[in-house]
C-alpha cells in the first residue's frame, strides 16, 4: 500500500513523457503516454469508399481494395500514420509500451464503428520476430479492443505458416508475394460453409498499420479458406496516401527552405 501511495505521488510530481514529443504529459493525466495536443494532431480516417475508406480517385471507383479477396468484406482505420500515430507505433512495436494498446484501442473504439458481431483476430507474428520482441504488438491492441467492444478474442486460430521478411521497403507488388500463402489457419468452430457471404462479418482481423492491404488479404484467405467467412478489419493507423505524402514532403521542403532563408538573413546582419 505505501509503495503504491509513493508511486502515485511520484507519478504526479513527476508525469510521464510523451513517447511522440517527449514533452511532459498533463499534470490531471499523469500515467498517458500521449500529450493532449500529439492526441489532437491525430488525424482521424474517414469518408472515402464504402469497403476500405481510402480516398476515392477523381474518376472510376476505388482502386485501392479492387484486388483485394471477396470474403475480406471492409477495412477500417482510426487515424493516418502521420508523425504522432508513427511515433505510437514505433514504440508499441520497437520500445517494449505495451501499455500504448489500451489509448489506440480507445481511438479505434470512437472512431471506428462496433460491428454488430464477430471474433476479433489479430495478425500474427512470425516466430523469429515474437521471440525477439517477446510480444506481438497486434494482439496487444486486440486485447485491449475486446474489452473496449465487448466482443470475443481468438488468438490462436490464425498462426504464420512462415516467417517473412519486413515490409517497410517493398513496393505493392512485393508485398503481396512476400505474404503470399504466409498464413494457416484453425478450421472456423462449426464448419460453415466458405462460399457463404453476408454483409456481417464472423471474423474480425487486428492489426497495427495498413500499407497495401497485402498482409490483411493473405490473412483473410488463410481464414476462409479454413472456413472463417466473411471477414473485415481493423487498423490503428493506415499510410497516408501517395498525394499526401507529396505534399507533406513539398510542405516540408518549403518551411526548410524559409529556416534556411532566415538564418542566412541573420547571419549576414550579424556580419555588417
């Protein structure tokens, strides 16, 4: 009891860091993770096309999910990986915060709708990286959305038939050979049949970020082929879109050339 009244106290005279700005935390929320204003900076996924909320083009219908496999039915995410959500991610899967699942369970939970059932899987990892991470940070996050939905967790019914390869550097296409058939699942209790499709899904998968969708739909025919259909998803963070990401550089670029600018006017004042 004395240990945990020290710890309290600590923790107020002493708040935790932001793991995305490494400010202090506010002082009425002294055991976050992330500040007030990094949580704010969070820009939430919405709109788009009806199956995968991906922005649609100016002309035709989504390209984004068209190759995706039938039974993987929608895809949802809470917010785009912009530098906030990167930093969440990077320590929840690299700097051992596990705590981190319970904050992006929360978000997927306001942003992302309650489906009206289904299990919620997470995707696994392969068995070199769970040993060397020692967690596996999607099941983290499943964990913590179970409770947030209420809504079952199965953590053994989908397993990596192989280990793969990081994705980080592979564009579309090798992503989508890289997790080809990297999956196996458990035969879905009660054998449903896997030409069977509804609009409401039996299974819903858990993951931390979504690129491509190339692991989300290896996933998902691992699962109906085992029986599990249909299938949806769920992401904390998806990557920003080509268009955003240019003109975040551009934006970028612009305010390093307006700093350089200043300083080479300062430096030639202080020279006269």
């Amino acid at each position: 009891m004395v240990r945990a009244l020290v710890s309290a106290v600590e923790r107020l005279v002493l708040p935790n860091s932001c793991v995305s700005c490494e400010r202090q935390v506010e002082r009425s929320r002294p055991d976050a993770l992330v500040c007030g204003t990094c949580r704010s900076r969070l820009g939430a996924v919405v709109g788009g096309c009806v199956r995968c909320s991906q922005p649609l083009p100016p002309i035709g219908p989504c390209r984004f999910c068209e190759w995706w496999p039938a039974t993987l039915a929608w895809v949802r995410s809470a917010v785009w990986l912009g530098d906030e959500a990167r930093a969440i991610v990077h320590h929840l899967k690299y700097g051992g915060y596990t705590d981190l699942g319970k904050p992006i369970a929360r978000l997927l939970v306001r942003h992302i709708r309650r489906p009206e059932r289904g299990v919620l899987i997470p995707v696994p990892l392969g068995t070199q990286r769970l040993r060397q991470r020692g967690y596996n940070q999607a099941a983290v996050i499943a964990r913590a959305l179970a409770v947030g939905w209420g809504l079952p967790l199965n953590e053994s019914a989908l397993a990596r038939a192989r280990d793969t390869g990081t994705q980080t550097a592979l564009d579309p296409e090798r992503r989508r050979r890289n997790v080809a058939d990297a999956f196996r699942a458990r035969r879905a209790p009660g054998a449903p049949d896997p030409s069977r499709f509804t609009s409401v899904p039996a299974v819903i998968l858990v993951d931390d970020v979504l690129t491509t969708g190339a692991t989300l739909a290896a996933a998902a025919a691992a699962l109906a082929d085992a029986g599990w259909s249909p299938i949806a998803a769920v992401t904390f963070a998806r990557a920003l879109p080509f268009e955003r990401r240019v003109n975040r550089n551009r934006e970028g670029m612009a305010a390093g050339q307006v700093r350089s600018m200043t300083f080479d006017t300062d430096t030639l004042a202080t020279l006269r």
